[in-house]
C-alpha cells in the first residue's frame, strides 16, 4: 500500500513538474517574443525619428528654395519694369 502511495504520488509530481516545465518553456518563449518585439520597436521607434529629422530638412530646403524662387520672380520683374521704362524713354 505505501509502495502504491509512492508510486502514485511520482506519478503525480511528474505530471505536475511536465506542465511546470511545459508552462516554463512556453513562458520563455513568450519572454523572447517580447524581446524581439521591442528591439523591433526600438528599430521602428529609432527609423521614425530619423524620417522625421529627413522631412524637417527637406521641408526647410523647400521653404528655401520658394523664398529664392519668390525673390528670382520680383527680381525679374523689377528689371522688366526697368527694361519698360528704357524701351518708352528710347523710342
């Protein structure tokens, strides 16, 4: 009877320690998961910043550029303001 209760009770605690272990492992494997998912979003996180950075350069170098542009146009048409007035005063 003692050698049932020992057997039994084995039987038990290996059943037990399986699912332990089977719940462990998953356990890690899930803890990995996580990782992997947080250096992707650390990546993620890290190439938004950087595209962020790029479209404030290149909206910056576009603000630039049409103030260039705005100040080219004026510019052109003072001198064919200019150009205007030589042209009535010559004929």
């Amino acid at each position: 009877m003692i050698y049932l209760y020992t057997v039994s009770n084995t039987l038990s605690y290996f059943r037990c320690s399986n699912s332990i272990s089977l719940w462990h492992g998953q356990f890690l494997f899930i803890k990995n998961i996580f990782f992997l998912l947080c250096i992707q979003y650390a990546a993620v996180v890290a190439k938004l910043h950087q595209m962020n950075a790029e479209n404030q350069r290149l909206r910056e170098l576009i603000d630039r550029l049409r103030i260039d542009h705005n100040a080219l146009e004026e510019h052109i048409m003072q001198l064919k303001q200019k150009q205007n007035k030589h042209e009535v005063v010559l004929f």
